[in-house]
C-alpha cells in the first residue's frame, strides 16, 4: 500500500475549495490520502510565524494552495497594490514554508486573467510571461505569476515538485455574490433573483460583449484531485473546458435570467467597465492526460448554482 498522503487544502472555506471538498465526497475518501482543510482562522498566511505553527501541526506531505485574496473585476480596479501585496506574501509563505518542512508536492492555483493582455489565441501554458497582464488586474496577475517562478526555482535549485495550475473564471456554491467584490456569475445570479423578487430590471454590467471561458467548482474539484494524484510537471496546468465553450456576459445572463425565471426588462449599464474582452484559452495540454474528462454542461451548472443560492441566500457572502 502506498504511504499515506497528508493533504493541507489552504482557502478551503472559499468557492474552489467547496468545490473540492464536494468532488472528495462524490467520489468516496481513501484510505491513503488524510484531509486537512484550513481557513485563514487556522493561520493568516500572510504571517509567517502563523503559517510555520500550522505546518507544525499538521505536518503535511501534500499542499493544495488556495488561500488567496480574490475579487472579480471591480475589486481588482481599486485594489491592485492589496492584491500584489497580500498575495505575495501568502505564496511566499506557504511555498516557503512547504519547502522549510520537506513537502512533496504543492499544487497552488493561478488564473486566466495572469496571462498577457495581447495575446495570441487560443493562449497556452507557455505563454504565461509573454507580456503585461490587462491593467485592471495587474497586481493580482504579477503576484500570481511569481508563483511559477517560484516554482522554476525551487524546482532547480531544491529539485522540489511545485506546481501550478490555470483555471477559467470558476463559478458555482460558496461562491462570492457581494456585488461590488464578486465575479460576474454570481452577481448576476443575484441580480436576477432580485429582479423577480421586486420587479426592477435586471441590470447587466458592461456592454454585455466581453466573453469568458467558465468552470464549475465541481468540475474543477475533480480536476484537482487528479493533478494531485497522477501530474507531475512543475510547469503550469490550464484546467478548462473547450474553447467552443467561451460565451459573452450577455448569453451568460440571458441563461440566468431563463433559469431564474426572470422574464422582465434587462438593461446594460455601460457606464460599468468592460474589463479584458477575453482571454481564450487552449486546453489542449490538459486534454493529452484527460481526453475523456467529462465538463459539467454549463446549463446544468448554472441551474445548481442557482438552486443552491435560493436555498442559501440568507447566508451566502454579500
Ligand atoms: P474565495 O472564495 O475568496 O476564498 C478564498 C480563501 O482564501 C478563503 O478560504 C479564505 O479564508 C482564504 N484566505 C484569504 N486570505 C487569507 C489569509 N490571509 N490567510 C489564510 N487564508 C486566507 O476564493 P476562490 O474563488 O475559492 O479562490 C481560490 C483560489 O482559486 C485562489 O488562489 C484564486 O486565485 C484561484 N482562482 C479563482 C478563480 C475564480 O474565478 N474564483 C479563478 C481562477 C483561480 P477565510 O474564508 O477564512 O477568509
Ligand atoms: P474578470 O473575468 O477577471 O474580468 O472578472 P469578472 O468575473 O468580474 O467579470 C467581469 C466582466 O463581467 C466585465 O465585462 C463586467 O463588465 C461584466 N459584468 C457584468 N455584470 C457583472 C457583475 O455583476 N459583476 C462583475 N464582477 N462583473 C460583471
């Protein structure tokens, strides 16, 4: 029997964390694999003192790095010196840290918004440090892609396997559906909800053109399940659907608004920024070790998420 993994799962309160915790219990605990699920009431990361006691405590020989500071466009727009600053430090310290106590492996999650503004599509893995970042993420973005640097290093210097992957803009329960500080999905998934309950119109940040590469968090859980067991490249790994999957904002809310059930009058405030236009993505590294993984249809996500918001939204982030 192989030696038993003991996995600290940083950021587990938040929604790919969830999203992980529900793939682990769809498909059955094993027997070699011990789960340690923290939040920052565990350790602030950002304090290296706090994340070393951890460490000490659980004493991991598996690391799914999720803790971060995370927001969707609008939060990024005014933040992006907190977003450089914090993430920093929180992946200095658990890379660090892993490092400092022999870990194995740690798999740290990066994003599709880190990859160069200007690009040529669909983007791949390789061109993470091809250009600047769009500038209403860049703090977010340059603090991420250090990551892979780190990374690199400790690769060539400790021979240690830390890596990254790259998913799309995750949606699905737990998600953040604070207007100001979420993403688009589920800020829209409330809005909707809100113009059934009050008969304002539903109101769609943004020209509505933008387009998007989405993932369930589910989906995204059992991906992460098998980078842990079976990846072993220190270089990064994009976790997406197809490229045929990227829809603009505007079919995502008319999918909202039809699930909903919210038939009433939809308006744009352009006076909102547009963010990125896009950042299509190849998954065509990922598709060489899954040719068979099977996505979630989008529809069917949307109408869980959308479930679970209606049972939860007394108590969801907002
Ligand atoms: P989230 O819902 O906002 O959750 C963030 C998690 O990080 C929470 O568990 C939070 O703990 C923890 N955290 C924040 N600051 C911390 C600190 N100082 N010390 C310890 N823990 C801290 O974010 P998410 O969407 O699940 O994102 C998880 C990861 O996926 C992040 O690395 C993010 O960059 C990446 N990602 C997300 C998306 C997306 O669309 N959401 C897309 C691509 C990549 P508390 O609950 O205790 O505050
Ligand atoms: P991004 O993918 O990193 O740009 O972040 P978001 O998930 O915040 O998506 C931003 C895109 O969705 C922009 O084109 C916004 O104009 C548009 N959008 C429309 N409605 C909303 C909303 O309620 N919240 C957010 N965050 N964006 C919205």
């Amino acid at each position: 029997m192989p030696a038993k993994k003991v996995i600290l799962v940083t950021g587990s309160s938040g929604l790919v964390g969830h999203g992980l915790r529900a793939a682990i219990e769809q498909e059955g605990r094993r027997a070699d694999e011990q789960w340690h699920f923290v939040t920052s009431k565990d350790a602030d990361l950002r304090d290296r003192a706090e994340t070393e006691a951890l460490f000490d405590s659980i004493k991991p020989t598996h690391v799914i790095h999720l803790a971060a500071l995370v927001g969707g466009l609008f939060r990024n727009l005014d933040h992006n010196l907190d977003f450089y600053r914090t993430n920093t430090q929180i992946n200095d310290n658990v890379l660090a840290t892993s490092h400092k106590n022999n870990v194995q492996k740690v798999i740290s999650c990066l994003s599709t918004c880190n990859f160069p503004n200007k690009a040529k599509y669909p983007i791949d893995e390789t061109m993470l440090h091809c250009g600047p970042p769009h500038e209403t993420n860049f703090g977010y973005s340059y603090a991420k892609r250090m990551i892979d640097v780190q990374n690199k290093g400790y690769y060539n210097q400790h021979g240690r396997l830390y890596t990254s992957v790259i998913p799309t803009s995750v949606f699905g329960p737990h998600d953040n559906f604070n207007l100001q500080d979420g993403h688009v999905l589920p800020g829209l998934i409330r809005r909707a909800f809100d113009s059934k309950a009050d008969g304002n119109p539903f109101v769609i940040w943004g020209t509505g053109s933008p387009r998007r590469q989405f993932i369930y968090s589910l989906d995204l859980g059992r991906l992460f399940l098998w980078v842990l067991r079976e990846y072993n490249e220190v270089t990064p790994l994009i976790l997406s659907a197809g490229a045929d999957r990227e829809i603009s904002i505007k079919e995502a809310a008319e999918l909202i608004c039809e699930t909903v059930g919210y038939h009433g009058e939809v308006i744009q405030d352009t006076t909102k920024s547009d963010g990125q236009f896009k950042k299509t993505v190849s998954n065509d590294k990922m598709r060489k070790y899954l040719p068979d993984f099977k996505f979630t249809p989008f529809k069917q996500a949307i109408k869980e998420t959308c479930e679970w918001y209606a049972a939860n939204s007394d108590k969801v982030r907002k």
